[in-house]
C-alpha cells in the first residue's frame, strides 16, 4: 500500500489535481504493461483536518479511476467505511472513540479498523 502525493497535499505543497495525476500515471502505466488488477484505497477527510475539501476532491477522482477498466481498477472505499462509522458513533451516542488526532494522526483503534476494512475488503475479492 503505497500514498503517492499524500505528504505533499498534506503540507500543502501540491494539491488534489497534482496528486491525482500520479495516481493516473500509475494506473495507466500497470493497465498498459501489465493484466494485474490494481486497488486504490480512498482516504478519509480526518486524516487531513487543514484541507479535507482537497481530500473530499481526490477520492473524487480516485473513484472515477475505475472507469478505465472495472475488471482490473477496483477502489476500496475506506473514507465511506469510516463515514459510515462515524454515522453509526453519532447515533449510539459514543464520541470516545476518535480514528485520527486533531492533527490528522492516526490512532490505535484507526489501524485497527483499517486493517480490518481491508480484511474484508480481501476477502469479498476472494469470493
């Protein structure tokens, strides 16, 4: 699992437009060389609290990479999981359980939901 560009968003040194075209090139250059399929992770707007409008763009962007081959691009959709949970938080009641720090670091329980996102994500693949 590779974040190209991501510092660089995140210090404000680039913005989506920039990122996403690393993200294009990767993609273009593993569809045209290889039959790999290759998996793009989205990434939740907590991770960056100084600009999650830039973030809210490039997941934009990383979402519609799938249409250049559905069979081989798949985007596992990790901001709408931790959306979805955030949702969940807020209707139970329960404000305790943060992903990120105010700074965009991610906790212990964040990792631990990642890698169960992507637990799952591997299994339904396998299916």
């Amino acid at each position: 699992m590779i974040g190209l560009g991501l510092k660089e968003l995140k210090r404000g040194g680039n913005d989506y437009n920039g990122v996403f075209s690393v993200y294009e090139s990767l993609v273009d250059e593993i569809l045209n060389k290889t039959l790999a399929p290759v998996y793009f992770l989205t990434v939740p707007e907590d991770m960056f609290p100084m600009a999650p409008s830039q973030l809210t763009a490039l997941n934009e962007l990383i979402r519609s990479l799938a249409k250049k081959d559905e069979r081989r691009v798949k985007i596992l959709d990790y901001a709408a999981y931790v959306a979805d949970f955030k949702e969940k938080q807020l209707e139970r009641g329960k404000f305790g359980r943060s992903l990120y720090t105010d700074e965009g670091i991610p906790t212990s329980i964040c990792n631990t939901f990642l890698a169960l996102f992507l637990y799952e994500s591997i299994k339904k693949e396998l299916k």
